[in-house]
C-alpha cells in the first residue's frame, strides 16, 4: 500500500511512518521540515519504501508534487499545529489555517486524486472537562466542549471533513487521539504542549529529580498504539462511523507514569514541586479527564491497545531510546 502521511516529521507522524514502513509499505512522508536524521537512519533499515517531500499542507501546489511521487490511494493527514496559550495569543491566524484550512486543502487534493481513504486525526481536546458523572467519554454520548483553540480547530475539522466526505462520497475517519507518550516526541515549533510523560522520562535518563507540577489525570495513550490504530483505519475495508476514539481505554495519570518507571530505572526520583520551586514535568491540562471508551475503533477494525499497561509501554520506550 501507497500512503501518503503529512506532519511526517511530527511525534504521531514519525511513529506511523515508522509503523508502515516496518510492514513494507510505500510511504510519501510530506511535511515542511525534513525527517530528523536518527528516524532517516532508522527508516532506512525498514523494508517499505520512503519517499519525502517538502511542503506546506495549505499549498495546492505542494500537495500536487507529493502526489506526482507516486501513486497515493489513502492519506494519512497529520500536519497540525498543537498550540498553546501563548501562540493563540500571538498567532490565531496560522494555527486556525494549518488547522482548517489545510486540511481542506488536503481533501480537496484527495478528491481530484482519487484517494479512496482519509484518516485525520483529531484530538480528546475536543471533549473538553468531562461533565459532572461522566466515567468515560463517548463518541456519541458526551458532548464536545473544547476549551482551548487547538480543540475547537480539531472539532471544526473533524465535523467539516466528516461532511464533505458524505456529500462527495469519500471513506473518512476522524480519530479523536488521547493523550500520547511515547518515542519520536520531540520539539518541532509546532508542538506546544509537550508530554509531562517525556520529561520525566529525560529526567530518569538524566539522573535527575523529577518536579510535577500536578500529577493529571486521563487517558495517556502509547505512541506506538496510536500507529497501530491510525493503519487499522486506513486498512478497514468500510467504515459505517466517521468518529472514533483512540486511546488506551483506562486513565492514568503521570505520578502513576512515575511510579512505574521508577520501578524501571533504580535511583530514579520524583516528587510534587513545591510552593518555591519550578516545576520540570509540567502537565498543560489544568483539570482531569476520565477514560476513553473504544469499542467502537475496536468493532470497526479489530484495534486492540498492545500497550495499555505502564509496564509494557515503558520497557518498550526505554528499549528504543538510544536510537530516539
């Protein structure tokens, strides 16, 4: 299979990427910034075939080359800008047109090619705080209140997307991702809100102490599930819902993550910050979420999370991180 995979060179793209490539796909990796060159290295040891392509998801023109590289019959579309307080502030205008506007840009490039799948991910963000009694969010029993502009850009996406392929008769799937750790999580200059879950893990590997600034609770999903989740739509054969949730089903929270890893690499510490001191794993969500329910991905395509345990999800990433 031929995907093409915009945000290529972002967390949740870096892990597709790597997830197609190991089971010999054919891989258009499109993005505005270039692969780091340890995933370059990595992906070249893999047997699909990878093939990049600079570009901007806004851009009609850019879209076209990416597609003149091969022959694209299903999109992943990644690219987003997960912003934070201080780039809505600044910078409404590009989050809101790389958000939307881009991917408009991306479907209507989907149409004129042919492609027969779209996935585009959106984002637990657009679930807002869970309302009072709610023990999981529902696709269709809880109701979207985003409270920052990263979720409402999300929301409005994944309802127009959701739409336009009705009206035109193309196979989408809006994935509503939780909350990722995980390798290949990294600054780009478009993510923002980095995960607590990675700085605590630099920090073990550092010898450091780790300084929570509150523990947060929700449903933290592995990186390498995600993947798995993303491909198992793209890969269904139909699709009767255009709305699925992917994450780890349970919630978690990070002084649990801690805990855990602690378990992993002995002498490791960590502990709440106190009134004087600054914070180094700092969670950006200021209120809990509960679990995420995904039957539905799991009746529509078989996904099951291979990581739901801290345990298992841990071990993995440390055996992967000298390479990421």
């Amino acid at each position: 299979m031929t995907v093409l995979v915009t945000g290529a060179a972002g967390f949740v793209g870096l892990a597709t990427v790597e997830a197609l490539l190991a089971r010999g796909d054919t891989v258009v990796a499109f993005d505005r910034a270039a692969l780091p060159e340890d995933a370059r290295g990595a992906f070249a040891r893999l047997p699909g075939t990878l093939i990049e392509v600079a570009g901007d998801v806004r851009s009609a023109e850019d879209l076209a080359r990416a597609f003149a590289a091969a022959e694209i019959r299903r999109i992943l579309h990644l690219a987003v800008i997960t912003a934070g307080p201080a780039r809505e502030k600044s910078d409404p205008e590009t989050i809101v047109g790389v958000n939307v506007l881009g991917a408009l840009a991306v479907f209507r490039a989907a149409l004129a090619q042919g492609v027969t799948r779209l996935v585009s991910p959106s984002s637990v963000s657009v679930y807002g705080a869970p309302p009072p009694g709610c023990t999981a969010f529902g696709e269709d029993e809880t109701w979207p209140r985003p409270a920052a502009l990263y979720g409402i850009t999300k929301l409005a996406t994944e309802q127009m997307l959701a739409r336009l392929a009705a009206v035109h008769g193309l196979s989408f799937a809006a994935a509503r991702i939780g909350s990722v750790y995980g390798p290949w999580e990294r600054e780009t200059g478009v993510r923002d809100t980095l995960s607590a879950h990675r700085s605590a893990f630099l920090a073990a590997q550092r010898g450091e102490v780790a300084l929570l600034n509150r523990p947060t609770r929700g449903d933290h999903v592995y990186v390498r599930d995600v993947a798995a989740g993303l491909i198992a739509l793209l890969d269904a054969p139909s699709l009767d819902r255009a709305v699925f949730n992917l994450g780890s089903g349970v919630a978690t929270d990070v002084a649990e993550f801690c805990r855990v890893l602690a378990h992993h690499v002995p002498g490791f510490r960590w502990r709440a910050a106190g009134p004087q001191e600054t914070a180094t794993v700092v969670t950006h969500v200021p209120f809990d979420r509960v679990a995420m329910d995904i039957r539905r991905i799991r009746e529509a395509t078989g996904f099951q999370p291979r990581f739901a345990g801290l345990d298992q999800a841990i071990a993995d990433w440390l055996a992967a991180a000298p390479s990421q």
